[in-house]
C-alpha cells in the first residue's frame, strides 16, 4: 500500500501554492499510478476555502490514480483549522470519478453534502465532524451504498452544526438499508442516551458486530437501555469508551459478560477550577 | 558558539573556583536545587541573598555580612564572584514588594533596564494599595507594575554588585535578563540575531486593544495567532486566538480566567484549566487587558506533535551548549501549560536525530543572541509543515527541570559543572 498526504500550510498558502496544483503535480508523478491512499489535510486555510478545487483537481485527474482504494478529505487538526470551521463541500462527485474507492473519510461538516451517494463498491464511510447537519444525514440515508460494511458518524452537538433529532438518525438503523452493514457508529453526540436508547434493541443489531456509541455523552440512562437488551448480546464489540457513566453502571457492564469497552470515563467539571501561580518558572 | 557568548570564560582547572553567589528564595527548588549540586560535586556551597532582604530595603553588602562574618573572596588570591540571578516567582511576598517597588510613588528609582519603560502602566497601584493586596491562588494582581517593580530591582543589584565587586561576573546580564523577560524586547532581539521567530502581527509589539488587533489580522490576512502578555512567564497570560474571516466569529483558547464584578474592575486570574470563549465580550475583556499590560503578537505556528498532540521543546543552554531538553506534548496549543502537559523524551516525542540538532542549533543561536547571558532555557516550536524549528520563548530561569539528564548530570549540576570546568577548547 503506497500513501501520499498533501497539505498547504498557512504560509504555503500566502506564496501563492494550491492544493490543486498539488494534486495536478502528483498525478504526473511516477507514483501516482500505484497509489493506494491519498489523505487531503489542510486545504489552504480551510476556514476560508472550501474543499471544492480538492474536489475539482481529484475529479479532474481520476484516471491517474487507478489504484486509489482509500481517500480522507480534511484530515487536520486544531494547530491548522477548528474541525468545526472546515469548509466542505459536495463531495459525491469523488464517488463517481473513483467507482474503485473503497473507503472514504470525511473531516469537517460546515457546507458539507453527498448529493449523490451511489457507489458500488464503497465499504467505508466514516464522518468526523463537531456537529453533522441532518442535510447530510438525510442524503446517507437515501445513499446507495450496497457494499458498506462501515458507517462511522460523528454527530456532534447543535453549537456546530448538528441540526437534527433522534428522527434524523433513525432512518440510518432501518434494516435492509445498507445489507453488508457490521459496524455502525453513531457517536461523539451529544443525545447519546436517547441513540442508545433507540437502538438498544433495533433489528439492525441482527446483522452488526461493533455498536459504536463512543466519545458521546453516554450516561447511565443510555446504559441502561443497552444493559436491557437481548439483542446486543450478540454483538463481537461495544464501544462506550469516553462516557459519562456511574462507576456503578461502569461495574455493572464489565460483569455483564458483554464485549465492552468502558474506558475513559469524564468527570464533571467542577473540581477543575484550579488555579495556579503565575511565575513558576 | 561557546566563544560568540563569551560571558563566562570558565577558569582553568587548577585556578580556584570562583564563589557563587545567587539572588533567590533560599530554601525553594531552584537554590535548593543549586547546593545539592554543589554538594555533589564537592564545590562549596553558594550564598544565597534572599529577594525577600533585598527588597526590605537592606543592602546586598548587609545581607552577605550577614551570612557569613568572613566573606571568602576577601581572601588574598580568591577569584571575583559570579553572579547568579534565580526567579524571583514563588512567593506573594515578593511580587507585592515587587509591584510596590513598581509603583510611581516608589523613590529612586531607576527604569533604565525596562525595555519599555516609558509606557505608563494601567491603573497603577499606589504603595498603600500595593500593601493591601492580598495572596489568592493565581491572580495576576498587577503585572505591569510588577514588571517596573522586577526591572528597577535589577537596576539596583546591577550597581550594588558593580560597587561592591567590580571584577564579579554575571552569569546572566541583569539588563538580558530584563529583555529576555519582555517578549516584545526579546522576539526583536532574536529576529535582529536572525535566529527563526513566529512571524509577529504587524503592529504585534504592544497592540493597543481588542479593536486594533482584530484589524491588524483582517488587514494582515494572519487569522490564527497567539497573543501574550509581553512579561508574563509560562503560559501566564497566554491565548490562542483565531478569528473566521467568513463568519465572522471567533475563538479564544486560553489559561486566563475572568471574575467580575458589579463595582469595581474584573479580576484576571491563570486558570489551571484551560478555557474556551466564544462570546465577543469575554473576548474583548480579555484582549483588552492583556493590551494594556503590554502586549505580543504574533502568528500561531502550527506545531508538529505525535498522534493529533502537539508539543513544543524546552531546550536548555548553558555557556553556549544545547544540553538537557524536553518536549512537553498536550492536546491543546498551549504546550507550556506545564501541568496539563505530558514531558518526553525528544525521543519519545518522535523527532528524529535531524530535527533534535537543529533545534539544538536553533536555541544556542537564540542565547547567542544575548552575549551577556550564559543560560537559558529556550522554548522551541518545530512548525507542522515545514519542519522548521521557531523559537516561541527565552526564559531566563527556564533550567528548573525535573529527571531529565546530560552525560549523567542533572541541570544544576551540569550548569555547576561547565561554569567551574576549564575551558572547552583546552587552552592552557
């Protein structure tokens, strides 16, 4: 597997370099041709420009890249650009230029959309976002994507951008909707209980091997739920990592024989208010 | 290097070892930490003349005479002194003599080694106000002042020493370390010694507010930047702020901490946790404040770290030599939040033996940059993209640093070591 990431750092970017000029460079290089993996970081400024010329230049330069099974639009972290200030854009074009790509992983939610999520082959997708707009949640569930075998979304909190309700996310967890379906994560949410809640004992659990309902705001209600069910019993792993649970509740899932993960448990914030001396060095 | 910094020419093995005397809080880490080295290596132990002394108005001729009835360098043959100034930090006591010492109404006072003493502080606090202040975990009760009140302190030490032993030598020059300690001063001299600084906001040596400086952005397209106090140590008075040129809105990432009041001004305090704003008023508050207590800005690097974390170096210099280092990895920019950040090994932190040499590099030309200054402890930033080494900080008392070690000698030690041992290049 041969991987290649681009970026344009800030300064990059006030000289006048492109991402798209980038990509252009790297169809014509000799590598382009065996490429497995390409990962997009930082745009130029992605709080400012949007990923559209990304888009445009990978469109442009499909058939350079034949072996590309793996692409990441945005990966960037808070020293380059707020994951909630990443400007997308409509990224299902990709999915039309490159009918090989297998997975596909998406960073960012401000202006994002998948218009025409059709893909034969795509195995993953995976969102990350501070907040995922139910526009986008909307046209997922309208995909067809009849080899997903993962669907990874991070939903986010209302403060930036997730704009939707438990009846948005719903019509994810309809059976049938995407059969080869085993790993479902709807986390890093702020109505994590009622998603637990909901799919605790969903038809869709049948067919699934990883619940993935992690970096949320899990608490005991949610777990309750969870603890409830028959279905999820069957389940190869559940991921509750980074919760909001009693140690109680934590004690009660570890002894429940269930292939949980239970780690990184948050603490209010109350005892956090410290305060420390100003010279200390 | 070691000649360009020249201060200290380290004398010969067999000379004998010149005293030390060290201006500090005895007792504390730091002087603690410097006689247990001493003691290690079979040197006599310093003398240590107490700021609390010094700033009650006794002399430093008083407060030797004090320590010891027969001074060792009135000896025949004895070496002049070396001097070492420590932090001064650590005790309430001290930064309010400090910033009554700053006060306007202090007498004779000298601001000559205050790199921008012209500049009026906010609100100053007269002495009796100065003497009511009261210790509260963190509060930065007046840090304008405070740095008037350090400088003419350096001011005064600099005369007493040359008076009583003008062969002495300083280990770090009281006006460096004035210039040093205010980031303004200290990021011009750097960039004039061509060592690589994050490039300043245009007009980012002493913004006047919240207003000037968002325009200075906008005009300068830099929309991510750190803002500083220009004499604050640490992450004291540090933000990380950024401003969407499309929306509008903005963030402010940063250890200060707000409480307000109906009747009289907030009250700015280092916050252990680190905090988020959003919220245009709190922001401004917070900028504002900053400004008039003097002010740096400059671009936010961003900085390359292991696994999403980023981390910046404190390397550590002395006499013209890179030797211990850290890097301290966090998940949030501000690195030097020392509490909130992980410490590695540069090895840990995965940098490669190229990075690590021109880090060394870059900070020996960053204490290079004070010829009059023979330690230092630099704070380096390897930029995410480039690879590039910047230097962030200076910081004069930056050797306080726990089980890290150099050919086997801890910081104190090797400090104690380089300064009694024979000159690198083996001349006789």
């Amino acid at each position: 597997m041969t991987e290649v990431k681009l970026s344009i750092g800030y300064d990059e970017f006030e000289a006048g370099q492109r991402i798209g000029s980038e990509i252009e460079k790297l169809s014509s290089s000799p590598e382009s041709a065996a490429l497995s993996s390409l990962i997009i970081g930082d745009w130029g400024q992605a709080y400012e420009n949007s990923a559209e010329e990304v888009v445009a230049a990978l469109v442009k330069h499909s058939t350079s890249f034949p072996a590309l099974r793996k692409l990441f639009i945005g990966e960037m972290d808070y020293e380059e650009c707020e994951i909630s200030w990443i400007t997308q854009s409509d990224l299902s074009p990709l999915l039309a230029a490159y009918p090989e790509l297998q997975s596909l992983t998406i960073q960012g939610g401000n202006d994002l959309s998948l218009s025409e999520l059709k893909h034969d082959k795509l195995e993953e997708l995976i969102i990350i976002t501070g907040g995922l707009g139910k526009s986008v949640l909307a046209e997922i569930a309208a995909g067809e994507l009849p080899n997903l075998r993962k669907l990874e979304l991070y939903l986010g909190v209302d403060n930036y951008g997730f704009d939707g309700s438990l009846q948005d996310i719903l019509p994810l967890t309809e059976p049938g909707k995407f059969p080869k379906l085993t790993y479902l994560g709807l986390k890093n949410s702020e109505i994590e209980d009622e998603i637990a809640a909901a799919v605790a004992d969903a038809p869709i659990l049948d067919q699934l091997d990883t619940l993935d309902l992690s970096l949320g705001t899990l608490s005991d209600k949610g777990a309750e739920a969870l603890l409830a069910s028959e279905r999820i019993k069957k389940l190869k792993a559940l991921n509750l990592s980074h919760h909001y649970m009693s140690a109680e509740m934590v004690a009660r899932l570890q002894s429940s024989g269930l292939p949980v993960d239970v780690s990184d448990k948050q603490e209010t914030d109350d005892d956090e208010d410290w305060r420390y001396p100003s010279i200390t060095e | 290097m070691t000649t360009r910094t020249g201060v200290i020419r380290p004398l010969r093995s067999n000379a004998p070892l010149r005293p030390l005397i060290v201006f500090g809080n005895p007792g504390d880490k730091r002087t603690g930490g410097i006689q247990q080295a001493r003691q290690r290596l079979g040197q006599p132990p310093a003398l240590i003349v107490p700021y609390a002394g010094l700033l009650e108005g006794r002399t430093l001729e008083e407060l030797l005479a004090a320590q010891q009835r027969e001074l060792p360098w009135a000896a025949a043959g004895t070496a002049p002194p070396l001097l070492r100034l420590d932090s001064p930090g650590g005790s309430f006591e001290t930064e309010q003599a400090l910033i009554a010492l700053g006060s306007s109404e202090a007498g004779d006072v000298d601001d000559g080694l205050h790199p921008f003493g012209a500049r009026p502080d906010p609100r100053p606090l007269g002495l009796a106000a100065a003497g009511r202040l009261k210790p509260q975990p963190g509060v930065l009760h007046h840090p304008s002042q405070w740095f008037r009140g350090y400088c003419r302190m350096l001011a005064r030490l600099q005369r007493e020493a040359a008076d009583m032993f003008p062969q002495a030598l300083w280990i770090n020059d009281p006006a460096e370390i004035a210039a040093m300690t205010d980031k303004r001063r200290a990021q011009q001299i750097l960039a004039g010694s061509g060592v690589p600084i994050p490039r300043p906001l245009e007009g980012g040596h002493g913004p006047a507010d919240y207003a000037s400086l968002r325009e200075a952005m906008s005009m300068q397209r830099m929309h991510r930047i750190f803002i500083k106090l220009a004499c604050g140590s640490a992450a004291s008075g540090v933000i990380a702020y950024q401003i969407n040129p499309t929306t509008g809105a903005e963030i402010a990432i940063t250890t200060v901490g707000v409480e307000d009041y109906i009747t009289r001004p907030p009250l700015y305090y280092n916050s252990g946790k680190l905090r988020r704003y959003t919220d245009t008023a709190s922001i401004s508050g917070i900028i504002d404040w900053l400004c008039r207590h003097g002010a740096y800005a400059e671009q936010w690097i961003p900085k390359t770290g292991p696994d999403g974390r980023s981390f910046d170096v404190r390397q550590l210099v002395v006499n013209g030599e890179a030797c211990h280092a850290v890097a301290r990895v966090s998940r949030t920019p501000i690195t030097n939040l020392h509490l909130r950040s992980k410490r590695m090994s540069l090895a840990e932190a995965g940098l490669g033996e190229e990075t690590r040499s021109r880090i060394r590099r870059t900070a020996e030309a960053a204490l290079a940059a004070f010829p009059l200054s023979a330690i230092a402890g630099i704070d380096v930033l390897v930029s995410k993209n480039s690879q590039q080494p910047y230097v962030a900080d200076v910081n004069p008392f930056g050797d306080l640093l726990y089980e890290v070690d150099y050919r086997g000698y801890g910081t104190y030690e090797w400090e104690m070591k380089v300064l009694a041992g024979p000159l690198k290049d083996g001349s006789p």
